[in-house]
C-alpha cells in the first residue's frame, strides 16, 4: 500500500504573531512554484494565529494549518487550556504528546492517548510525538520506551483510527541538537518505524498497521533530510527550527515529494 508522504512544520513559541502571519504570506508565494503529488504539507503555528494563519491559507490548497496540542476532555473549567472545538474551525492536523509539552504539563501517555482519540473522533488528523530521552537511550531503553508508548496509545484507538494518526518519532536527544553527530542514523529511524508498526501490527494485524504513517522529528534541515525519507518506511519529517524559514521549508518538502 502507498502512504502519502508528509511534511509538519512546528512553530513552536518562536514567533510572534505579526511574524507568524508573515512567514504565511512568503509560503504562499514560494509554494507557488511547486507542484504536490504525493505530500501532504502542514504548520502549526501558536493558538492566537491559527485563524489568521487558516485563513492566510485559505485558498492555498498545498498547505494546510495544525495545531500544537489539545485539551483531552471536550470542555470545562480548564482555566488556560484550549478545546478540540476550538480548535477545529481552523485546523485538519493537531500535534500531540510532544516532549516539550510532556515535560511542562506532566502529560501522561494516557493522556496523549485521549488527546488522539478525541482528534480523531472530531476528524482531526493527530500526530501524536513520542521518543526515548538522552538517559534512557543511553541506558539501551530506547526500545522499551517506544514500545510502551506506542501500546498504550494503540490501546486506546480503533482499528479504523490507525489509518487516521500519524506517528512522529522524536528522540528527545536529538531536538534543537547543535551538531549533526548528535543525531539517528537514517537506518536508526527506519528500525523505530518498524517496530511501531510492529506494535499496531500486534493488535490490529499487519494490513492495518501498513497504513499508519511514520515520520522522523529532530533537527531536520534541508542538508540532513535526505539520509531519513530515503530509507524505506518513513514517510516524512517534522522539523521544527528550519520550518522557521520558509525557503529552506519549502526545500525540505520538495526533496520529500521527490522521494515519495
Ligand atoms: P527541531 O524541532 O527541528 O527544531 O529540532 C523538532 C520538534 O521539536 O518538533
């Protein structure tokens, strides 16, 4: 079966709003020349500018707005927190579990769980991040981790959900790195990406996990990201530092277009 590739770009805090309506207005432009077959493309900009960014986009059938994260419960007195009805007259994609929010929120894999459950009941695609810190990879627990993450998120969903998440393996070591030995091997990623799809393969069987897509976050850039959407079963990236600018963005997702 063939899996669209996909390419998220994650904003993060890193903008302001004026900034980020930006950026929107240069995408638009250099998108322009590029030609999408096989490659879903999405930003996720701050909550304030998920409107002005959705509509930025309005027109732009290439690139579609997705949220950071979400609240688990569909409404309530949760003072700070955003809702899954807030969020979707905006966006189609919503980023969850990512380790920056585990760490602030003390979000559980549990939680991440419910959070992908809800998006998908609402017909958002979420993207849910998962990964091994520096001390666990060093300690050989890589595996272990993955596998416990991916077994209690798989043990939340349908069958039927499975072809409407998408896995972001993000080894927490590998973020905001500063040099390129710092990060996985192309092949490194490629055997995460198997034994995910082991996982959802040990509940739902190997056709159905032959449809969730896999992608790789960490530093990505438009010098490294060949070495991982070459390898076979990774079907895209997350960058969060290079998605930043648009030109270098817009690299990056042609060589995954060119890839798929
Ligand atoms: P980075 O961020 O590309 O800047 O490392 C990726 C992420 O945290 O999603």
């Amino acid at each position: 079966m063939t899996r669209r590739s996909l390419v998220v770009g994650n904003w993060k805090m890193d903008l302001s709003h004026k900034a980020e309506v930006e950026i929107v207005r240069s995408l638009k432009e250099l998108f322009k020349g590029v030609t999408l077959e096989q490659t879903d493309v999405v930003v996720c900009p701050s909550f304030p500018s998920l409107a002005a960014v959705a509509d930025g986009l309005k027109k732009n059938q290439k690139i579609a707005v997705g949220a950071q994260t979400v609240y688990w419960e569909e409404h309530g007195p949760v003072t700070g927190m955003v809702s899954v009805s807030q969020i979707s007259p905006f966006v189609d994609w919503c980023l969850v579990g990512h380790s920056e929010q585990r760490a602030i929120t003390g979000e559980t894999d549990e939680q991440v769980a419910a959070r992908a459950g809800l998006l998908v009941r609402h017909g958002i695609t979420p993207v849910v991040c998962l990964g091994e810190n520096a001390e666990e990879r060093e300690a050989d627990q890589s595996v272990d981790k993955v596998t416990k993450q991916m077994k209690v998120l798989i043990g939340a969903l349908t069958r039927a959900a499975i072809a409407k998440i998408v896995i972001a393996y993000e080894p927490i070591w590998a973020i905001s790195a500063n040099n390129p030995g710092e990060l996985p091997e192309g092949d490194e990623v490629a055997g995460m990406a198997v034994l995910i799809r082991k996982v959802a393969a040990g509940r739902f069987g190997s056709e159905a996990a032959e449809k969730l897509r896999v992608i790789y976050g960490g530093s990505v850039n438009e010098g490294n990201v060949d070495q991982y959407i070459e390898e076979p079963g990774i079907d895209g990236v997350l960058p969060g530092g290079a998605s930043l600018q648009p030109r270098q963005f817009m690299e990056i997702v042609k060589k995954v277009e060119a890839a798929a």
